[in-house]
C-alpha cells in the first residue's frame, strides 16, 4: 500500500543540509535514507559510527539556529541505524512485526507530515496578530444575550394565572358613564320665544337648533327639547306647526296674533 500526499519531500537549504561523507556514500542524509528505501546503496558497508560522529557536530552547529532541523535529521539517522540492524541481523519470522521496506515507508510518511506542519505553522505565524499588526475598535460592542425560557407549568396553571389577572384588573377597574351636555326643555321653549319673535315665516326647526347641539352627540338632545318645546308651544297657541310629508322637514312660524284675539274667550 502506498500513501501520497500533496506536500512536497523535504528539500533542505544547502547551508541547513547535513552532509555526510562514509564508506560507501556521500551526499545528503535524506537522499542516503531514500537510496536505502530504494535498495541502491548497501547499508551493511556504511559505518554508523563515522554517521553518528558526523550527526553529532552537525547537531551541534543546529541547535544554534534550527533546533527543530537538528530533530528532523536524528529522526532519519535512527531509522538508518535501525534499518542496518535490520540486515545485519538474522532475520526471524514474527507476525505483525513490520519489514525494512515499510519502516522506511513510515519514515517517509512521518517526515512529510512534519513537514506539512512546519509549512502550517509558519503561515500561522506569519498572519497578522491582534495586538501587534491589527487592534479592536475603540467601542466595544455588548454581549447579546440570547434567552431560551424552558416552562414546566400545565395548561391549568396557565388558565389560573391568567384568571387572576383578569380579577385584579376588573376589581380595580370602575366604570363611569359619560355625561353628555343636556339641552333642557324649558331653555328650548325660550330660545323658540326670542327668536320666533323676529322670524316671521316659515322655518325649519332644525334651523332653531343651538350650535352646541346640533352636532354629534348632543344633537339627539338639541333636537328633542326643541321639538319637545314646540308641541307645547303648539297646544298653548304660540306657533304652528308644519309637515308636508312623512319624515319630511318640520316647519314652524308664530301664530298671528289677530288670530290669536278671535279664538280668545270672551
């Protein structure tokens, strides 16, 4: 089974590059690690002794800048001693036990892993920082709160809570009847007496109406205290009292007082 990934092998920079010279091989460590992978170097004729000594004053111009590149390289030295004991000794049949080959492969595997981490955490570094390159507003902005009530109360409590206030707002309600402007009968009568004295013909009696109450709901009032005031003034004798049709205008007009002499009782 053979695993790909996107990140690219591990590509030293010729200065941070561990170079190694032995029997048998000299170049990089890495590609040392893939040619024994490949089976085109023998590690049985490398010399882990002159590899460690080599690693060792490598590791220790490193540590001054890269520590992390010093660990890298002692990954890759370890496998390649461990892949020689592998060889050198007798091979013995375990199960589950891996081979060569797929310890070399798991090398490989861990090294790109790391190496795609590095690349993670240097963009991660590199973006910009609260604090440093970028900073918060000046105005803080508040903390919504979002409420999610949860109720345990039935149907009946609910009913009896609302049946109490119901009982608290009628106990504390009273009712108070409006009481509108009456136009009283016997002001109606002398209004009709004044004014029928100047009048000589016919008028609508809507006409003999107060201002007051001849508009909304005064006018039922003004209306029937005028008309009130005008059958009485009618059976006295003082006016006379007019309806062409059912529904139609009244007309009034003061009685003539000639009239009013002949019917007089002698």
């Amino acid at each position: 089974m053979t695993l790909e990934f996107d990140s690219p092998p591990i590509e030293p920079k010729p200065d941070e590059a561990l170079i190694i010279d032995i029997d048998g091989y000299e170049g990089p460590l890495d590609v040392l690690l893939a040619l024994a992978r490949a089976q085109k170097v023998d590690l049985r004729k490398i010399s882990i002794l002159a590899l460690a000594e080599q690693y060792l004053v490598f590791v220790a111009e490193a540590r001054k800048k890269h520590l992390d590149l010093a660990a890298d390289y002692l990954v890759m030295a370890s496998w390649l001693a461990f892949l020689k004991s592998k060889l050198l000794l007798p091979e013995q049949e375990k199960e589950g036990e891996p081979t060569a080959e797929e310890l070399a492969e798991r090398l490989t595997l861990q090294l790109q892993r790391l190496e795609a981490i590095r690349i993670a955490a240097t963009r991660l570094m590199s973006r910009d920082r609260l604090g440093t390159e970028v900073f918060l507003r000046g105005a803080p902005e508040g903390i919504r709160v979002i409420k999610s009530p949860k109720y345990a109360d039935t149907l009946v409590d609910l009913l009896k809570a609302y049946s109490t206030q119901r009982v608290k707002k009628i106990a504390h309600s009273n009712y108070e009847l409006q009481r509108l402007p009456l136009f009283a009968i016997e002001d109606a009568r002398h209004r009709l007496e004044r004014m029928l004295g100047v009048v000589i013909d016919w008028a609508v009696i809507d006409a003999l109406i107060p201002d007051e109450f001849n508009a909304g709901k005064s006018r039922r009032s003004g209306v029937a205290s005028t008309l009130s005031a005008s059958l009485e003034m009618v059976r006295d004798g003082l006016l006379e009292l007019r309806q062409m049709a059912p529904f139609a205008p009244l007309y009034v007009r003061r009685r003539d007082p000639e009239t009013l002499e002949k019917e007089a009782p002698t």
